[in-house]
C-alpha cells in the first residue's frame, strides 16, 4: 500500500514538472498552425466546408495568433442543403386537350331545293330520290338529323306522287288519282287488289308496264323508309358507325340504335 502511494505521489509531482512544457509548447506557433489546420480539415471533410461565420472567426484568430492555418478554407451555405432523392420522378403535369369545336353546315333548304327542280316529274322524282340517298346527316347538328331525314323522305314521296299520276294519264286510266299509300304495301294481298284496280281501269291493260311496277317498287321503299325513321325518334343512333344517311336509316332503322 506504501509502495502504490509513493507511485502515485511520484507520477503527480512529474504531471506538475510538465505543465510549464506544455504551455510553452501551445505558445509555439507550428504547434498552433497544426491543430488550426487539422480543425479547418476535419470541417472541410465531414462537413464540405466552413460556414462564412466559422471562416471569420479562423481569420479572426489567424490575426490574433500570428498564424496561418493550412487547409482548404472552403465556404458553404449554413443552412443545410435539401437531400435530392435520384429516384424521385417530379410528376407529370397533365394537360388536357382544348375540345375540338366542332362546326356544323346549316339544314339544306328543302322547299327551295324542290322548286328549283327542272324537267318532268319523273326526273324531279330522280333528282328528289338522289338528294334523299347522297344527304350525309352527320354534317347536320344531331337535333335536327332525323327531322331533316323524314321530311326528305316526305317530299321525295310528294315527287314520286306526280311521276306515278303522269303515268296514268300515259296509259290512259280512268282515275288518275289512283295514288297508293302506305297500306297498299302492308301484305302482297293489298298491293294485287291495287295493282288489279289500276288495270281494271286501263282500257286494254292485261298487266302493268314495267315502268309502273318500277314507280310502285319506289313507293314501297320509301314509305318503308319513312315508317323506318319514324320509329327512330328520340332514340340514340349510332352516328358515327356509318348510320348518316336517310338511306342507311331507312334501310336498317332500329338496327341504328346504338
């Protein structure tokens, strides 16, 4: 136990006896000058740099002390800078297309179409019943298709009317006003007892020229046509699946509803 005191009484009194060394040796400037600089490295490296207040105060005591510390004084911002994560993806800003506007031609002018119609009633009738196959609906706003489909058809029938009198005044039957309507074409037992009437009052008919079966053939298409379109009202049509015709209507009629 004496022995251990007596070492430590011996190592304190050799702790005193260095003091005064080791003051001198922090007095020294190269000893100043290496821990200024292993400090201004240790920040440049852990940390990227001195902040522009800790570069002040390395000046402030580089002045003071006579020294220089050796390093790279970088500055950096003291505010730390934002951490940037590689895999984020800044997100797409949609933009959504401006709608195509879209502009639609005014409805034919049918009473003026009809009267500027030049030749026999018959080739009124084909102009008429052109019209009525080539018209493309679509070009129409929507409101109005089916409107305009019908009274085409109306009118085209109004034509074939005349052609069909002018026929009967050709082969000199009594009753020129013998017009068919739309029930004539119900069932075939309707159309014969018509057909028949017509012949019987024809002076010498024993049947029906060609062009007459041709004129009836057009009157069952479109009163067809008409009765089509007609029952199409108020339903979606399938406009843009080539149902833009009165043609097309009045061929398939409820088979255009989408």
């Amino acid at each position: 136990m004496k022995k251990t005191l007596q070492a430590l009484d011996e190592l304190m009194s050799s702790i005193v006896t260095l003091i005064p060394t080791w003051l001198n040796m922090l007095k020294s400037t190269r000893v100043l000058t290496l821990l200024g600089t292993g400090a201004v490295i240790y920040l440049t490296w852990t940390q990227g740099g001195l902040t522009e207040a800790q570069s002040q105060v390395a000046a402030m005591i580089e002045g003071v002390l006579g020294v220089t510390f050796i390093g790279f004084k970088t500055l950096r911002s003291s505010t730390p800078a934002p951490i940037v994560d590689s895999n984020t993806v800044e997100p797409e800003v949609a933009v959504k297309p401006k709608p195509k506007e879209v502009v639609y031609e005014s409805p034919m002018n049918i009473d003026e179409f009809c009267n500027s119609l030049i030749g026999t009633n018959y080739e009124k009738f084909q102009d008429m019943n052109d019209i009525l196959t080539d018209y493309k609906l679509d070009n129409l706003h929507p409101s109005v298709r089916l409107n305009i489909a019908q009274e085409l058809v109306n009118v085209t029938i109004d034509a074939l009317d005349d052609a069909w009198a002018d026929e009967l005044v050709k082969t000199k039957c009594a009753k020129t006003a013998l017009i068919p309507d739309f029930t004539v074409f119900s069932n075939s037992q309707k159309r014969s007892a018509f057909e028949k009437m017509v012949m019987d009052e024809t002076p010498g008919c024993e049947w029906l020229s060609t062009h007459q079966k041709l004129l009836l053939q057009d009157y069952e298409r479109l009163y067809k046509w008409s009765a089509n379109i007609a029952m199409l009202t108020g339903k979606p049509i399938k406009w843009d699946m080539g149902y833009n015709s009165c043609e097309m209507l009045g061929k398939f009629g409820l088979q255009a509803v989408g």
